[in-house]
C-alpha cells in the first residue's frame, strides 16, 4: 500500500489560470522543491498533485509550452525523488473559456476536455503513474449548479446539474479509453459520504444523497482504480447536518464498494495534534486492501469559498510562506504502516462542520 498526501492546483499552487478567482494559497509553484523533498523525507511514497486545464489551455485550442515545461521539471522531480506520481487532471476548475458554451451543460465542453486530456498525456504521461481523471463529478455538478458555489453559479438549476453530470460522465469513460492508449492506470474521485438521518424528512435526504452517489461510483467502475474520498460522518437531523469524526464507520462503507481502490483524500481539519493522530490511528486500524492512502492535505491551502482557517494540513504554511513540518506528519507513514494501538477516546468525537474546523 502506497501512503501519500494530496494538494490540489487552486488549493496551493499559486496559480491556475482557471475560472476561478486567484489565490496564492501555499505558493507551491514557487516551493515545490522543498515541499517535494520534505513530503519524502517524511516517509511518503506517494503524491497526489494536479495538472491544470486552465493554465495549460488557457486560450482555447492552444497548449501553453511554458506550462508544459513547468510540468515536465515538477513531475520529473517528483519521480527523482522516488514519489508515485497519482496527477488529477480536472479539480473543480476549468479554462475561462468554457462558460462560453455553457459550461459542462455542453458537450463541446466535454469533447474539448477529452482532447484536453490526450495532449496532457501525449507530453506528460511518461511521467504520470495513474492519472486521475476527475476529481468527484457529482459533487462538482452539485457545486456548480446547484449551490452555485463555483462557477458558472447557477443555483438550484436541476436540468443544468444533470446535464453536466451526464456530459462529464460520458466525458471520463472517453478519457479512460484515451489512456488506455498511452498504456496509463487512471482513477477518479467519488466522496463518499456517509450520513447517519433521523426523522422522515432526514432519511429522505439521505436516500437521494445515496442514489446520486451510487449512480456515480456505478458510472466510474470503468476506471482501474476507484478513488474515495472519505472524511466525516454527518448526522442529519431535517436537512440540518453535524458531524462526528468516525472514520473506521467510514471505512465500513468503503469496504462494501467491490473492484480496486485506493483513498484519495481523507483527513480532520484541527491544530489538535493528538486528535489528528487518533483520526489517523483509528483510520489505519480499520483499512480495508487499498492501493493507496492519501492525506489531505500535505500543504494549508485555501479551502473552497471558506479561507483558510480550516487546518487539515501536514505541513503548515505561514503567511510569508514559511514551511512548519507538524509532530503529527512526523508519525503520519509510521501509524498507516505499523497500525498501531490507538488512544481511547469517548465515541463519537463531535466535530461540527467538517469543512470549517474541529476541536
């Protein structure tokens, strides 16, 4: 079993070139070097990292060779460095462009990101050890046009959110089809969430939360290895949700989904040092057979429209860009390999929003 940690393009890089408004995040552009160095001195093998669409086809129909580069020299390092490279090659954001169809609601979209995806691997994919072709389509479609947290923001726009979910399904089992080509092991993400309901209302919600998921984890069975991401379980009460960090419930529902797999993200957003070691003892404890297993995140970054209060990191970033390696990175690869004896703790361990911060 590989063990890793993630980032993400908009989270930290930097730069994205995307239709999503700038942030600097963790500057990794600039520190991938030491960042790179530091995640194997720590023991990692593995690192999920991204290849953006908008800064390699920021104008439409035309690749940018100084991304490419760029994208040459960071994969390269990795792989010297002896790190498994997983690449995501879509992570909620998209070239600028593509709002001028519509977004994901047309298919020239999703035909542009399948040839998106063959020009990436045709100049990259020597470099990339399973390409990881879309990060959770569902929630993404929800995001987009549902919520209208991102971009093109449409809110409550159902026709819209089942077009892009179909549009970017078809798109996928395209792409995988690509890779296989290029001889590559793709996966792509699926959240899985697991929700505890009570009352009517509640059990409601969570049957169609279960349906649109599932129909997800069904439509990417085609990739070789199915990616979970998997936090904390939420307890719906009406349409009102805390949360309780629990992850060997978690893992119970991971084990129930058949075929190759690999936890792509998981994590506990807190500065509590002990609590994150528990999280990730009690995690260990009860893995099922996976691939891999990626925390997130290596790096603080800026978490989706909240900041960056929320702390899920192994290694924090301060706000002149300063590296502090945390005590629990420290112990994070010798948890996950030796899975050892864990701290009692009084069960469940509320945790309030799961995105914004614990105890």
């Amino acid at each position: 079993m590989l063990v890793g940690a993630a980032i993400s393009v908009y989270q930290h890089f930097g730069v994205c070139g995307c239709d999503m408004e700038e942030t600097p995040g963790a500057m990794h552009v600039a520190f991938y070097e030491w960042d790179l160095e530091t995640a194997r001195g720590l023991g990692l093998d593995a690192i999920r990292t991204g290849v953006e669409w908008g800064l390699l086809e920021h104008v439409e129909g035309k690749i940018n060779a100084h991304w490419v580069e760029f994208y040459r020299r960071y994969l390269s390092r990795a792989r010297e460095l002896g790190l498994t490279v997983w690449a995501t090659l879509h992570h909620f954001t998209n070239p600028p462009w593509i709002h001028r169809y519509g977004g994901w609601t047309d298919r020239r979209v999703a035909r542009a990101y399948v040839r998106y995806v063959d020009r990436v691997l045709a100049e990259l994919g020597d470099l990339i050890d399973v390409a990881v072709l879309f990060n959770e389509p569902a929630t993404y479609a929800l995001l987009a046009y549902i919520h209208g947290v991102l971009p093109p923001h449409h809110q409550l726009d159902v026709p819209g959110f089942r077009g892009a979910l179909d549009n970017i399904l078809d798109a996928v089992a395209e792409a995988h089809d690509v890779a296989r080509g290029y001889g590559i092991t793709t996966s792509a993400t699926h959240m899985l969430g697991v929700v505890r309901p009570s009352g009517l209302t509640a059990r409601l919600a969570a049957k169609v939360l279960e349906w649109m998921y599932m129909r997800e984890v069904g439509a990417l069975r085609i990739v070789d290895v199915l990616g979970v991401n998997m936090y904390a379980v939420a307890l719906l009460r009406g349409l009102r949700a805390s949360y309780v960090a629990a992850p060997h419930y978690v893992v119970q529902a991971l084990s129930r989904i058949p075929g190759r797999k690999a936890i792509t993200e998981t994590g506990i957003a807190t500065r509590d040092h002990s609590l994150k070691e528990w999280y990730m003892c009690m995690l260990a404890k009860a893995l099922p057979q996976v691939e891999a297993v990626f925390w997130w995140s290596l790096l603080h970054g800026y978490e989706w429209g909240i900041g960056y209060g929320p702390f899920f990191a192994l290694i924090d970033v301060l706000r002149d860009y300063t590296r502090v390696v945390t005590p629990p990175a420290r112990k994070y690869v010798g948890i996950m390999r030796a899975r050892p004896r864990c701290p009692v703790r009084a069960m469940p361990v509320p945790v309030g929003d799961w995105r914004t911060g614990y105890a």
